[in-house]
C-alpha cells in the first residue's frame, strides 16, 4: 500500500495536481448545488411565497451525514494551502494573492443583485418573494467570509502544525468542546467562535493529508476511520444536546452548523474515513480523459458554481413558483420524484447560462513579479473583507428596514479587494477561485528536508 501511494503521488505531481483533492472538490460542489436545489418545498399564494425543507421529512436527517460536506470543503482547502504555502517566498504575496482571488468572483453577484430586486419590485412582482431572494442570494457567503479568515491564519497555523502537529487538532476540538458548553448553557453567541475552531480543524486535517500524515495501510483502517468518526457523531447525537441534522432545520432550537458545533468534527473524521475508503477507485476514475475534462471544468468554475447557483434556483422558483402556480409536491412522494429531475435540469440551464456570463471573473492575469504588500494592509483586507460578506450573508441584498446596510458591505468586501488588488500586467490566464488552486510544485525545488525524509519513507 505504501508503494502503490507513494506512485500515486509521483504521479500528482508530475501532472500539478492531485486528482483526489479534485473529485472531493468537484463532487463537494455538486452536492452542495444538488442539495440546495432539491430541499425547498414551495408554495406560492395570494403574493405570499411559502417554504419549507424536503429534509425535515421523518428519517431523512440520515441524508446529511453525507450530504453536508462543508468539512470535506475546508479540508481539501488545508490541502490546497499546503501545497502551495509550504514553497512560498512571501508570506504577505501569498497571503494577498489568495485573499485577491476569493473575492473577485464576489463582484458580479454584488453588482447583479444590488440593483436587481429593486427593479423586480419597481416592474411589479410582488415583494415577498423578491427580498426572500434577495436574502437568498447573500446567505451562503458565510462560507467565503469565514474561509478568506481561514486563509488570512493559515501562515500561523502552518507554523503551528510544523511544531506541534496532531495537537493542534486536538487543541482546537477542546476549544469547540469549551464553546459548545459555554453556548448551551449561557449564550448561543458564543457558539458563533466556532466557526473558526470547527473549520480551522479540518483545515489542519488538509494539511495532515497533503504532508502524508493521513496515509492508510489498508482499506480497513480507512474504513475502521470512518466508523470511530460516524460512531462519535451518533452518539453525540444519541447522549448530547446535538440535534441528528447536520444542516439547519427550521424551527429546529439548535443548529449543528449555525454557528456549526463540536459535532462537525467527529463527522470530517467519518467523511475522510469513507473518502480515503474510497481513494483508489476515486484516483483511477479520474485519471480517465472525461472524467479529467469535466474535474478541470468544474475546478476553474469552482467560486462561480458556487456563488451562482441559489440565483439559478431563483430563477427556476420565480418561473415555476410565482409565475406558472407550481407547488413542490410532497417531498419522498412518486410525484416528487418525478419531477426532481425536471426541476434540477431547469436549474442547471440557468447556472450554466450565469457560468457562461460570470465564470470569467474567475480569472486573471498572472502579473510577472507579485508586488510586496505590508502585513498590516493583509489584514487590514481579510477584516473589511470578511466583514461585509458575513453582513450580506446575515441581512441579503436587499432590506426594507435598512437599505443602507447591503450598500455599506458591499462597499466593504471591495475595499478589502482594493487593498489587495494587483496592479494589471499582461501575463497567463488562471482560475483564481482559491478553493480550487491547488496546484503541487515539483518535489525537487520545493519539498523541505522533512518533506523529503517522509516521502523516502513512502518509496518516492
């Protein structure tokens, strides 16, 4: 086994990528949209645009523990960021560069859906649902606010994992652990630090996986991995005050992901399980020439698939839903299984139509010397920056009571891109979604001594 992974990674880096790291991408992106498109249960009446979630059906909470993959998300990111940090000349370039390509895909949908729900609401389509949407729009940029800070700590935490290693995964469970305590039983605010603590977890957990801490003798401790992980989780689940859907319900008193818990991270630990399970087969499927094309295809439209697909769903409900009288059918039901795939093909069209306009924002010149950028300015960026997205995802683009506050983050998010912001120079197209970036360097030129000593372990 050690063999056949140290050719398995010769083999990645030769070709600049790692082809597992691509499929959880592509695939995490894919689960994401699926599940976001065939969740709402909707009804349309009387100017009133009623929801609900095909997940609160009895049993299906089950789903989850597959579906939400925001673990495996921030996971192949710590992946990603190792790579491409561990070879670095400039921490503040690095740190700039990366914060740079997380918010120029922000731009378009901040343009779009600022002035579009007025002008809905001034053509006459009734306001309820248009600032539903608008809301809509904004709420899964949480995820790039608390990433571009994941981004901005991942020098301290590379400097961390180098000296302590699995502590500090350990260190950071604690720390989930203590605010879970503190949120249930005197604040829910407090449970709001954990979307560091959760999430900076499993970004160590990329690291581990990029530098072969995670490498797996037998498909049996992979699989042995993954059943201590989902067996942790049903039994915080079964003994704890966790509720057993990994994705927020509504009316449900307690979130495992707003803000996410301890939960989540005994879930990234049966999520890898299963996906290391799973690698060999993972890595010859994508080696095969369509499977390559279309992981190339979704990882430069990585950002774009994400940002745009709640409007494409938009779009969808606002033709079906308001225009047409459609109401979502019982969810589980043979009817709405019949038309689930009506509803993601319609979907899809409208993302691919936003893809085609938007996707390239995606890109940017290579400049052909990365200017240096102070340290203060960085932070400066990843503050203003994280700071109006994590406005827009809890207000939308559009309220009623304060018109103001979805300018006043906007105008944040693109101060925080300005401070950042390279100066134009004729060079090579590449995607700059950073998620997406991960790229490996020959081993020859950028592996450090340890890096070396562990790969002659493998074989390589």
């Amino acid at each position: 086994m050690q063999q056949t992974h140290a050719h398995s990674l010769g083999r990645s880096s030769s070709r600049g990528r790692d082809p597992f790291i691509d499929v959880i991408r592509a695939l995490c992106v894919l689960a994401v949209i699926s599940q976001h498109w065939l969740m709402p249960v909707l009804a349309y009446e009387n100017g009133h645009l009623s929801t609900g979630n095909a997940l609160a059906s009895p049993g299906w909470w089950i789903v989850t523990w597959l579906t939400q993959i925001m673990p495996m998300v921030f996971f192949a990111g710590g992946a990603a960021n190792f790579f491409s940090f561990r070879s670095v000349k400039s921490v503040n370039t690095w740190l700039r560069s990366r914060i740079a390509r997380l918010l120029v895909p922000v731009v378009p949908l901040a343009a779009v859906w600022l002035l579009l729900p007025h002008a809905l609401i001034g053509a006459g389509v009734p306001e309820q649902p248009v600032l539903m949407a608008g809301k809509i729009a904004g709420q899964l940029l949480w995820f790039l606010a608390v990433y571009v800070l994941v981004v901005a700590l991942t020098p301290v935490m590379f400097s961390f994992y180098r000296r302590f290693g699995w502590r500090v995964v350990g260190a950071l469970a604690v720390c989930a652990l203590a605010v879970d305590v503190l949120r249930f039983e005197f604040s829910p605010a407090i449970g709001f630090l954990n979307a560091l603590f959760v999430w900076l977890a499993a970004h160590q957990f990329g690291f581990h996986y990029a530098d072969g801490g995670l490498r797996m003798r037998s498909g049996w401790a992979s699989a042995g991995l993954a059943a201590v992980g989902f067996g942790l989780t049903a039994a915080a689940v079964f003994f704890g005050p966790y509720p057993a859907s990994m994705i927020g319900m509504p009316g449900a008193p307690v979130s495992n992901m707003s803000p996410p818990t301890a939960v989540m991270l005994s879930l990234t630990i049966g999520q890898l399980g299963l996906w290391l399970t799973l690698k060999p087969v993972i890595t010859r499927f994508a080696e095969r020439p369509m499977a390559t094309a279309v992981l190339q295809w979704c990882g430069t439209r990585f950002m774009t698939l994400y940002l745009w697909h709640m409007p494409a769903l938009v779009m969808t409900a606002g033709i079906a839903i308001v225009g047409l009288g459609f109401a979502t059918p019982t969810p589980g039901s043979p009817m709405w299984f019949a038309v689930a795939p009506l509803w993601v093909v319609a979907s899809g069209f409208f993302l691919l139509c936003f893809t085609r306009i938007f996707g390239r924002f995606e890109f940017r010149r290579r400049s052909g010397t990365a200017s240096e950028m102070s340290l203060g300015k960085v932070v400066l960026a990843a503050v203003l920056s994280a700071g109006g997205l994590l406005g827009l995802a809890a207000q939308g683009f559009i309220a009623p009571g304060n018109p103001v506050g979805p300018v006043l983050w906007v105008v944040l998010v693109v101060a925080g891109l300005l401070v950042v912001r390279e100066k134009k120079a004729r060079g090579t197209v590449v995607a700059v979604a950073d998620v997406q970036d991960i790229r490996t360097v020959p081993v020859q030129r950028a592996v450090r001594h340890e890096d070396a000593r562990v790969l002659s372990r493998q074989g390589g």
